[in-house]
C-alpha cells in the first residue's frame, strides 16, 4: 500500500513540441502533483530547446521535483499514462511528441531493466535536462555536465517559479 512506503525524491523531465506545448508543458506540472501518494516540491522554469537527436518544433522543456509513495515502475506507469491521455504517439524513436515524461531519477536508486533505467541514461548529455535540473537542484548538476551540452541550444522563457 502506498500509504505503508515512505516517501521518495523523484526528479521527472517534462517536454513537448507538438500542439501547444507550453500549455501542455505547464498542466503537466501540475497534474503530476495529483498522481496517488505524490506531492509537487519544485519545479523548473520553462526552456525552449531546439530539437537534439529529434524532428519538429522547438521543444518546452522543464524538470519537476516529487515526493512520492509510488515505486519507480508505478511512477513510470503513471507518466505513460500522463502521455497517452495527451495523445502521445511512437510512431518511430525521437518523432515529435504532445507530451514527454521521463523519470531522471529516483531518490539515489540505481534501476536497470528491460522497461526503465535510472539515473535516465542519457540525460548529461542533454541541456534540456541539465539546465532545468540546475534551476531546480543546482547540487545536482557538476562542471563536466555543463561541458557536455555546451553547445546544445536552449533558453529560459519563463521566470524562476516562487
């Protein structure tokens, strides 16, 4: 039972480039505060990036801290179901996505299966992770993950949240 779990530090990457996605960016946000025993304890300005290794629009892109009851598979679960209700399609790896839920990770769990690994493999290598991650957990991000994204694109376009 949810209720019987204590509670973990859960770090979740939003994005979207399709439809109106700072809409959708920002009601993510939101909606994941809702999910069963989880609760919303920070959150990421917004970011526009360019696509990196994906097609389409410029991305909205954010990071969301949760405290949360669910285990990682559960949170997983529920963020698929976050994308599906938003119209997510697969059409083929990196398409253009209504809404992107990733679980970065998972209070200090070390996760590597077939359906989810954390810490999200590849996300030092992306700005539109670590830059919102740094505006959120600075402790988190070292020299050497700002080297790795350098050159990636990618600006604040809302103000620190309150």
């Amino acid at each position: 039972m949810l209720a019987d779990r204590e509670p973990v530090i859960a770090f979740v990457a939003v994005g979207a480039n399709l439809g109106d996605a700072k809409r959708t960016v920002s009601n993510s946000l939101h909606a994941l505060s809702r999910l069963p025993g989880t609760h919303c304890t920070g959150r990421s300005r917004l970011f526009r990036t360019t696509p990196f290794e994906a097609e389409g629009p410029d991305f909205i892109n954010a990071v969301v801290r949760l405290r949360t009851r669910l285990t990682a598979p559960a949170l997983l679960d529920a963020l698929q179901d976050m994308e599906n209700q938003a119209g997510r399609l697969r059409p083929y790896l990196n398409a253009p996505r209504t809404l992107d839920l990733d679980v970065l990770l998972y209070g200090d769990a070390s996760i590597c299966s077939p359906r989810l690994t954390v810490p999200h493999p590849r996300m030092w290598g992306r700005a539109f992770v670590v830059y919102p991650l740094a505006d959120l957990a600075p402790d988190r991000v070292e020299p050497h993950h700002w080297a790795a994204v350098a050159k990636q694109n990618i600006v604040a376009i809302t103000e620190p949240a309150a």
